[in-house]
C-alpha cells in the first residue's frame, strides 16, 4: 500500500485578496494524482515560510496555526493507517 505525500503551499494561484492575504493549501499527492484542500488558514506572504512549511513567528497567533496545520497532517496519516 503506497501512502500520500502532503505539503503546504501558500498563495498556489499567485493572487492576494483585498487585505493582502491568500491561503494556505493542503497539496496532496496520491497515486501520481494531485488534489488540493483549503486549510481555512490565510496568511500575508511575509507571514510565511514556505522552505519549512510554517507560519513564521511574525504573525500573532504563529504556534496555534503551526499546531493546526500539523494536527490535519497527522489526522489524514492516522486515516491511510
């Protein structure tokens, strides 16, 4: 049984809305098939880091969204078990 490949992509249709602000998108990858799952995370470009995958410590509530996005990674891992 092969397993998905996650990662987040930030701003993944290059496109800032009225506050400056895009999301943060699931990318996942499963048998050579790409589908993307909107997180409800959005963030300003310098907000985040997109070589770790984090919100940077510049954005107020940094740990609680780090936590967030790392819980949706192990919950979909914890589902393929």
């Amino acid at each position: 049984m092969k397993f998905a490949k996650y990662s987040f992509i930030h701003n993944r249709k290059n496109s800032l809305d009225k506050k400056g602000t895009a999301p943060v998108e699931l990318q996942i990858y499963v048998k050579k098939r790409q589908r993307f799952l909107n997180t409800g995370i959005k963030l300003k470009p310098e907000q985040w880091n997109s070589e770790e995958q984090k919100v940077k410590n510049n954005h107020a509530t940094y740990m609680l969204l780090n936590m967030s996005l790392q819980r949706i990674i192990s919950d979909l891992q914890n589902y393929e078990l």
